[in-house]
C-alpha cells in the first residue's frame, strides 16, 4: 500500500514540478514578449521595476516646415533631477544659483518626485548654453543639463499633421512582422498616419538610473545614458507648409470667428500648400468623439460649392464656343422661371452673367451641354481637377501608389446617369446645388490649373523625407495630374473672366479691388439644405488666385454651415492676402 502512494505522491510531485517549468518557459521563452491576453512585454516591465528613467526623446520621427522648422516638437534645454537626490547630499545651492531659484524651490521639487523630471514641468525651465555648461561641469550624480524633446500640445496645422496614440491592437494589425513594443506611439490621422511606418521610433534615447525594490541605488549612484545605435535616425518630413504663413492664416481664421470651415492656400509654381487650416480645432483630450471630437480635415472632405461650380461650367461653354456675348440671358428670373425678387439683374450676356453670378444663365448652359454629351459637365470637372483627388502619389522606395494623405474625398458632380438627363436636376447642377460636391483642396487646386494654363498637377504636401542629419532619403517631385485638360485658349478665357468678377463694378468680388495684389476668382454660397430655427445654414466660398497678371498662389476660403447673415468671407480673404503680400515684403531678400 505505502508502495502506491509514494509512486501517486511522486507523481503528483512531477507533475506540479513539470508545470512550473513548463510556466517558467512560458514566460521566459515563448511569451517574454506578448505575455497573456493583455500581451504584456514582460522584459520592459522588468526594467520597469529596477529602472527610473526619464525619456529625452521618444525616437519618433517629426515633420519640419518647407524652411527646416519643427511643427510638431520642440527641443528644450532643461534640468533633469533624480528622486534618489532626496538621499544624498547635492549641491543644491549652486544649481539653484545658477538656474536663478530659490533653494526651497528645488528641495521641495525632489522630495515630492517619485520618478525622475524636468524641472519646472509641465512648463519647464529653459537654460541657457552657459547654464548647461556649469551644471554639467559640477558632475554631480543625478542632476543632468539636457536638450529634451517635448510634443507640442498644439501645434500649427494640426489637422494636416494628424495626430498620434498608443492602439495596440491598430499597431499589431499595420505591422505584424515587426518587433517592436506595444506601447509605441502611432500615427492616427494626417500625415502622421500616411508616414508612419517611415518615422516610427528605432529606439528612445533616455538616461537609466537602476535601483532596488525600495529605490535605492543599485549599482552606486551612477545614470546611465542609452540611445538608439542608428545615427541616421530619427527620421523627419520635410512638408511644404510655410510655418509663419501657416500662423498668420490661423490667426486670421480665429480673429475673424470661422467656426467651421478653413482654407488652403497653394504655391502655384510648385503646387505645394503653404497652409492648410481647418476649424473646429481638434479635442485633444477624446478626438475620435462622434459629436465634438472634430478630427476630420474639412479641407479634404467634400463640400456643397454652390457657384464656385460654375467655373467648371464656364470652361464647357468656353471650349464648345457657347459663350456668344451677343447672346442674352434673363437674369430677372430663376432657373424655375419664377421672377426673382432679389437678383433682378435684367438680361446679361454670359461674362456679365459670370462676373454677377447669375443662376438662370448657368442653368440654361448647363442643360445645353448635357444635351450635347450626358457626361460633358463630368469631364470638364476632371479637366479641371474639381474632382477626383488632388493630393500627391506615386512609387517610392518599396511603396506602390504611395499617397502623401489619405483620407481626401474624390467629390462629385451626379450620383445617377438619371440625374444626368433629368433637366431639373441638370439646372441645380450647373449652379452647384443638388449632388455637387468637392474638398477646398480640389477647388484650391482647380484655381492654380486655371493660373498655369490649363496645366494640371498633383498637390504636394511633403517635399521629402531627410535623415538626422538632414540628407534626403525619399524626394517628392513635381508630378502631373493624369487625365484630359482644359484648352490653353479656354484656360486664358477663363482667367479673363475671374478677373472680371472682381473688376466688374457689380461684380461678385468687387470687394477685392483695393488690395494689393490684383485677385481673380469665384465666389460662391451653397444651399446645405440644413435648417436652424427656419433659417437654412450655407456654405460661403471664395476662390482664386493672384498676382492675376504673374499667379504665385491660389487661395480658397470657406465657411461651412452658416446663416445667411453670418459667416462672411470677404473680411477673411481681405486679411490673408494683405498678410501674405507684407510677408513677401518681409521676406524680399
């Protein structure tokens, strides 16, 4: 009998013995790295345990503006000081007069830290050169002079950039042969997303101090400094956003009260923004929220454009030689025929109807083109890159089709082939109601394809993607737009007769005569069809480009949803250009 139970006993105790080992190689072989359900890393929480650190910069790469400035970091010259100092006897004194601070200030500041900080935090003290140099010449363990890399909590062009966050089931799913930690910030939304894989970090550069279970010195009290081997890293883009173009443009936007909406402005030579702003600002602190989170980019989504779309018509007419100026339209009436009590402009001939915006003489036109060709007012949208999408890609190192950003919306001009022969929708459409649609960037876009003659081009947001030092690892160039274009001969009638909206004395535009630079372009105010206490909300829009004489930019302002004595553009439009031309004088040299 006792034979039975010492082999049961020592088999139980086998058993128990193989479960151990086989948990021990659980955890320290097979899932070291993505332990349990929650995929803890095991070896990081480790060091965790027997480490304070403190992160100088997280390795994730940044984006620059056209000129080399940062958009979304900031490098800081600051004192870091370890918890452990509360244990030792420091030269508190001599730090204090050097970074000019009371004693107390930084014996308080030790004694309350659990783990190692940035003096001053969240908004911390920025040294200057020589201050760093005497504070690192003391050598004093635990008390360091560092340039440390802070995220800005704001920064220019936020919906453009995108945004970041930590998402590992996101992380696992875009990068599944990769080994890289859980924890690890990627891009979201914007360029942030679209470069993602180029400037995630290789590694962090911190400084490690390793302690015991209750916090002491491990290894005496010496703090190690570990970065990434890589010199080339981290990586950086390099957009072609115009940092100070960009602030003023925000600073407009705000002064003037522009809730929802925003604007693009073009490089013509290039076609590259300079500056992209969308309002409402992003909530930092929940952006995915579905009522007022506001993440998405309204400058790449499509909108209503009410007459902004009777550019494209005009260029139809143009090239199919419809725009007879002895023919006259009744511009006293709607497209139902009703009299219109509030635009009786007479009759107009079809610059005339342009430059006033008249919706009877688009109308008319439009329905005479579809007759010709069902799909006329399509094509001549593509033409003018009104829709499809505007943004640049291509191949580049590995990528096939790479897009530089990739939630831009490809707009529209008819949602049916029925809506293309129905004349009632037909009129609605040639003044920019019914299933018109298009982002501010293709509109933008459309405007600089007018200004070069018809030429039409992709838009640019990064020029190219550098090394640390610099040096370029992936250029971004020029590159057409494929598709069908407009005539050089239609694109210079066209120019004329933007022109003619502001010069006109009854023109649309006629606001933007005393400007400094001579502006040519479209207005326009879209129906949304969306209603506040019985008042419809609009879309107010205003297009173009300038100098009209040597195109440098192509500008497009837009107010979305407003009522109809709101939201006014022509202030806005006002500020800009008057801004970017003493900028040009500012920067002449």
């Amino acid at each position: 009998m006792w034979r039975k139970r010492a082999i049961f006993i020592t088999s139980v105790f086998v058993c128990c013995l193989l479960l151990l080992i086989g948990r021990l190689m659980q955890i320290q072989l097979f899932e070291a790295e993505h332990f349990s359900k929650h995929k803890i890393n095991l070896l990081e929480e480790s060091v965790a345990q027997r480490a304070q650190e403190i992160v100088i910069d997280s390795g994730r790469g940044g984006f620059l503006d056209r000129n080399g400035n940062s958009l979304t970091h900031q490098n800081i010259p600051v004192l870091i000081l370890f918890p452990f100092l509360k244990n030792t006897d420091w030269d508190v004194d001599r730090i204090a007069n050097i970074i000019n601070v009371p004693v107390s200030s930084l014996r308080n500041a030790v004694e309350s830290a659990q783990k190692p900080f940035a003096y001053g935090e969240p908004k911390p003290l920025s040294l200057t050169k020589k201050q760093m140099e005497e504070i690192n010449q003391l050598q004093i363990p635990g008390v360091f002079a560092v340039q440390k890399k802070f995220e800005m909590t704001t920064h220019p062009a936020q919906h453009l950039i995108g945004i970041t966050g930590q998402n590992a089931k996101v992380l696992k799913s875009r990068y599944p042969d990769k080994e890289i930690s859980l924890k690890t910030s990627i891009g979201l939304t914007g360029l942030e997303r679209s470069f993602d894989e180029f400037i995630l970090p290789e590694g962090e550069a911190k400084l490690v101090f390793h302690v015991d279970a209750s916090g002491g010195p491990l290894f005496g009290t010496n703090v190690k400094y570990v970065e990434p081997a890589n010199p080339f890293y981290p990586i950086n883009i390099r957009t072609t956003i115009d940092l100070e173009l960009q602030e003023i443009a925000e600073n407009i936007l705000d002064k003037h009260g522009v809730k929802k909406g925003g604007l693009v402005l073009l490089d013509i030579k290039t076609n590259s923004v300079l500056s992209m702003v969308s309002r409402p600002q992003i909530n930092q602190k929940n952006p995915f929220h579905e009522h007022n989170g506001h993440v998405d980019n309204l400058m790449v989504t499509e909108q209503i454009t009410g007459s902004v779309f009777k550019t494209v018509v005009a260029a139809a007419v143009i090239e199919n030689q419809l725009d007879d100026p002895n023919r006259l339209f009744n511009c006293s009436v709607k497209i139902n025929g009703e009299r219109d009590e509030a635009f009786d402009y007479g009759n107009l001939n079809f610059a005339d109807s342009f430059a006033k915006s008249c919706n009877n003489t688009f109308a008319t036109l439009a329905k005479e083109l579809q007759a010709m060709d069902p799909n006329m007012l399509e094509e001549f949208a593509g033409k003018l890159a009104f829709t499809g999408t505007s943004g640049w890609q291509g191949d580049i190192y590995h990528y096939d089709k790479f897009k530089q950003i990739g939630e831009e919306d490809k707009g529209r001009v008819f949602l049916t082939e029925e809506a293309k022969k129905d004349r009632n929708f037909i009129a609605l459409t040639g003044i920019g109601q019914h299933e018109v649609r298009a982002t501010p960037l293709s509109v933008a876009n459309m405007m600089a394809t007018i200004a070069r003659s018809g030429t039409k081009e992709m838009v640019r947001f990064a020029s190219a993607i550098e090394y640390k030092n610099g040096s370029s690892l992936v250029t971004f160039k020029e590159k057409k737009l494929e598709g069908e274009t407009i005539s050089p001969y239609t694109a210079t009638k066209l120019q004329k007769v933007l022109r003619e909206v502001i010069t006109h004395e009854e023109g649309t535009g006629k606001g933007y005569r005393d400007l400094p630079y001579e502006i040519a372009g479209k207005s326009g105010t879209g129906e949304t069809g969306k209603f506040i206490n019985d008042q419809q909300l609009y879309n107010k829009w205003f297009a173009g480009y300038f100098p009209y004489q040597n195109p440098k930019y192509a500008l497009v302002v837009v107010s979305l949803d407003v009522k109809g004595n709101e939201g006014a553009i022509s202030p806005v439009y006002k500020d800009l250009v008057q801004s970017i031309y003493d900028y040009e004088l500012r920067n002449i040299n």
